[in-house]
C-alpha cells in the first residue's frame, strides 16, 4: 500500500503554491483558511489548509492577522518577489567561497532571451539608464541585488 499513497502524493511544494495563488487573487483582501479552502475548491480539509498557512507564515511568505479566534492571511509579496527571494536564499544558502561559482553556472543555465534581460537590468542597476525592459523593472532589479539588508 505504500506505493498507492505515494503515486497519489503531490509534488513538493505544489499545495504551497496554489494556496499562494489563492491569496494573491484576492488582491489585498486577507483571507481566512475557509476563504482559502472554498477558494481552492478541493477537497483538502481546512486543517491542511491551516498548516499550509502556517508554514507558509513561518517562512515568511505570509503575515497573518487576528480574525475571530484564528488568522486572516495576505501573501507579502507578489509572485515575482516570492521567486526572487527563493533564488536569493538558496544564493545564501552557498559558501561565501562558492558564491561566484553558484552565479557562473546559473549565467551559464540561461536561454539566450533571460541571459540578455539579465545583461540588460544588470546595466540599467548600474548606470541608472532604462532600457526595453523599463525603469520599474530596474529599480526592482536593483533592490533585488542588494536584497534585504544583505550586500552585493
């Protein structure tokens, strides 16, 4: 029987993920687990939905707010942000020594399209100019860089 239940077993991260896309389509309303659950439209029982909730809080990637005798919940950032910030930590995560290396290979990974809108935000963070891509693509770039409190 267990290979029944892990065929039946989601990827990881999957149920983050559409709990995060719950809360993003509310466009700033806080929403309760409920909310989340009805939104979700699953079968999953409001107690997971909970501990996904709080999880995610506890990594940061929620705030949460007195609602009744629980929680309201609103994602803190946008999914772009939420994506900068994984690939920041998992950057942190490599010796100070490995750091270099970590950014070569992830350069080296990239299609030529992301490889030039990289070269091109990287530019405009520096000289300040706005390119294709925008100047509130730059100025995000830019705070991504640096992160928070961190150096470049």
């Amino acid at each position: 029987m267990p290979e029944a239940n892990a065929a039946a077993r989601r990827p990881s991260g999957e149920l983050e993920a559409s709990v995060l896309a719950a809360l993003w389509a509310a466009d700033g309303r806080a929403l309760t687990p409920a909310d989340v659950q009805r939104e979700l439209g699953t079968a999953l029982a409001r107690t997971t939905v909970t501990t996904i909730l709080a999880r995610l809080h506890e990594k940061g990637s929620v705030s949460r707010t007195r609602s009744g005798r629980g929680y309201a919940y609103l994602p803190v950032q946008d999914s772009p942000g939420l994506a900068a910030r994984r690939m920041r930590t998992e950057l942190d995560k490599s010796a100070e020594d490995d750091r270099g290396t970590v950014l070569a290979r992830f350069v080296s990974q990239l299609d030529p399209d992301d490889e030039r809108l990289l070269r091109e935000l990287l530019a405009q963070a520096e000289g300040g100019e706005p390119g294709p891509s925008g100047a509130s693509d730059a100025s995000r770039a830019s705070g991504d860089r640096t992160g928070e409190g961190g150096t470049r």
